[in-house]
C-alpha cells in the first residue's frame, strides 16, 4: 500500500432511518395521513431489510402501484354514487341478458348514479354502453385474450387497468354502493360468493345487491336452490343471510332495490363500540321505541339515539347535517342489521336522487 493512501473513516453523522423517513415525508408537504404514509415506507423498508425476494417485492410493488392508480381514476367522482355491473364477458352483443343489462345501467344514469364495470365485453360493455362513456367506468383486467377493455371504455380517462384480480375486486368493493350481478361463469360467482362474505362480516359497507335475470331465466334461482340446500341446509350459513341479496327477473325490481336502499339509510361507520348509522331524513322516536323491541336481539345493550356527527366523523365534513343513529350492534348479525336498515327505508314513500356518498375509511 502506498504511503500516499489515505483511508477515509466512515462518516458518523449519518441521520437514523426514523429521522430521514420524517424527512422524506416533510418534504413532500403535510397531509392529514403522515402518519400512515410512513407506516407504509417503514413497511417497505422492512421487508428489504428482512430477506425479501425479488418475486415478492414485485407483487408488493405492484399492488401499491394499481391500487395508487385506481385511487387516482376515482378520486374527482368521491361523491358520487355508483353501482357496479358484473356478469359473462361472453354475452352476446344483441341479446336479452344484454339488452337488460343495459336498460338497468341506463336507468341507473337517470337517477344520478354512475357505472362500473370490468371494462370487458359481454355484460361490461352492456353496463357502459347502458351508461354512456361519461357515467361510465372500466375496471379491466390484464388477460392475454384481452386488450385493453371494450371500446366504449378503452381510451376514456376512468378506466383503471389490473394486473391482479384482488386489487381490481378490492376496487369494485370500495369505490361502489350497489351491485348488480347477471349470470356469468366462474368469476362473477367467485365475485358473487366474495362480496357476500364481506357483507356477511362487516368487511364492507351493506349495500344493495341484486341478481338479475330475463323473465323465465333460472340461474339466479338455481344458485339460490344450491345455497338453501347445502349451505343452509348444513347450517354454514343464517336465514338471516339471505336478507342480504334480492333475486329479480323485473328490471324495474332490480332499480327500485338501488334506489330504495337509500331512501332513509345513508351510510355506516363504527366509532369504537358504537355503530354510527347516518340517515338522510330524520326519524319519529316513537319508531325508534318499536324498532329497538323488534331488533334488541342484534344489540348489546338497550338504546337508539338520534344524534349529530360524533367527533370521529370529522373526516366527513360534507355529510355533518345529516342525522345520527346511534346504536350498539353486536357486528356480527349482519343479515339481520340490513333487515333493520330495509325497515327505514320503508318509512318512507317517496324516493331522493342519489345521494353524496361517504368516503370509505377502511375501520370495518
């Protein structure tokens, strides 16, 4: 080694990781998720500290990529609500199932409600074209029979493009408030049975769901057979459950059941052990008396409150005039609390234009 050589110590002034991750969160500006934001760089920074493997960082990577992406597509329509379509990419153009599925999108339109789809042919395209391309969005996902989505959503700027079926079914759930399902094959019953579970749980907001079939078509009422007799039927599942879903061959039916569901009923969130039920319109407490003796089984102790917004409700500044009610569900009948919600809305006749929705905050 040459006497010239001069070894250069490593340097000691090196911030630690927390004080460099706030920096890179300061420098971007503050937001009212921060603290989320950095749980997520902590996360990553982690897993590459812990043996990742390349495989896995790549699907890490690509979920947040899609799901950033989706969020970007919906984020100007957060508002607005929407009812997704689902049902057989391979439909014919032309035909009755077509046909009905693209009146119920249309009526959707007409009521203030926008379309989502899965941006395919079949029943998707009936649903944007039902729609029109500016009430319309495409989900699509990446095959490689198809390209792209169908042509009335492919070059629209709301369509959202996934590698991944579970970001792309995580993006139909969090940016809908009513589900309508045609008969379709393998994934729209894997679409069917995967939403079902989450109302069933409370992973998801209760929501119109309906299955639509042409006058004197049996798929609905053959799944149907099916879930008495062997989920029912070996007690996998309540009677309670099928108060979740609504089986119609009516178009009309199938509208009324969107538009009703929010009638009185407007959104759900939890405030600790407090269910948070906001209403559109104001109650009579003598009802509140007599809905309380018919549903106490689903409560954990007595009492319904009509109330205004609580305190953790102050990331929803555009629904504080809205009416509370408040009550303590046990979260776990969930075919019972939509019973409890069809109960509301049948106080009232009339119905209201689609009403702002709540943004989703993920606490089910």
């Amino acid at each position: 080694m040459s006497s010239n050589t001069t070894l250069t110590a490593p340097p000691t002034d090196t911030p630690p990781l927390e004080t460099l991750v706030d920096q890179l969160v300061q420098a971007k500006g503050p937001s009212p998720q921060d603290d989320l934001i950095r749980a997520i760089i902590h996360t990553a920074l982690g897993l590459a500290n812990n043996g990742l493997q390349r495989g896995d960082a790549k699907i890490l990577a690509t979920t947040v990529r899609e799901m950033a992406a989706s969020f970007r597509v919906f984020a100007p329509y957060k508002l607005k609500r929407k009812v997704t379509f689902f049902g057989s990419a391979r439909e014919p153009e032309g035909s009755p199932r077509y046909e009905l599925t693209r009146q119920v999108a249309a009526w959707c339109t007409s009521k203030g409600y926008m379309v989502i789809t899965g941006g395919g042919e079949g029943v998707m395209r009936a649903g944007n074209e039902g729609a029109g391309v500016e009430n319309s969005f495409g989900v699509t996902i990446q095959l490689p029979f198809e390209v792209g989505g169908n042509s009335i959503i492919r070059n629209d700027h709301k369509n959202s493009d996934h590698k991944y079926f579970f970001t792309r079914k995580l993006t139909f759930v969090k940016e809908t408030d009513g589900l309508i399902f045609m008969p379709g094959g393998f994934g729209t019953l894997d679409e069917c049975f995967e939403i079902l579970t989450l109302m069933q749980t409370g992973k998801t907001s209760l929501m119109p769901f309906v299955m639509v079939d042409i006058p004197g078509g049996h798929y609905w009422q053959g799944w149907k057979r099916f879930v008495e007799e062997e989920l029912l039927g070996h007690g996998y599942i309540s009677k309670d459950d099928f108060s979740l879903f609504k089986i119609t061959s009516d178009p009309e039916a199938a509208a009324r059941e969107i538009e009703t569901f929010y009638r009185v009923f407007h959104s759900l969130r939890f405030a600790g052990p407090l269910t948070v039920m906001r209403l559109n319109r104001a109650l009579p407490e003598a009802f509140l008396a007599e809905l309380e003796g018919r549903y106490g089984d689903i409560l954990t102790s007595p009492g319904l409150k009509l109330s205004g917004p609580l305190p953790v409700e102050v990331d929803a500044p555009h629904l504080s005039a809205l009416p509370r009610l408040i009550l303590n569900f046990n979260r776990r009948d969930y075919g019972r609390l939509r019973q409890f919600i069809d109960e509301l809305n049948r106080q009232v006749d009339e119905p209201i234009p689609a009403p702002a929705r709540a943004a989703w905050n993920g606490d089910a």
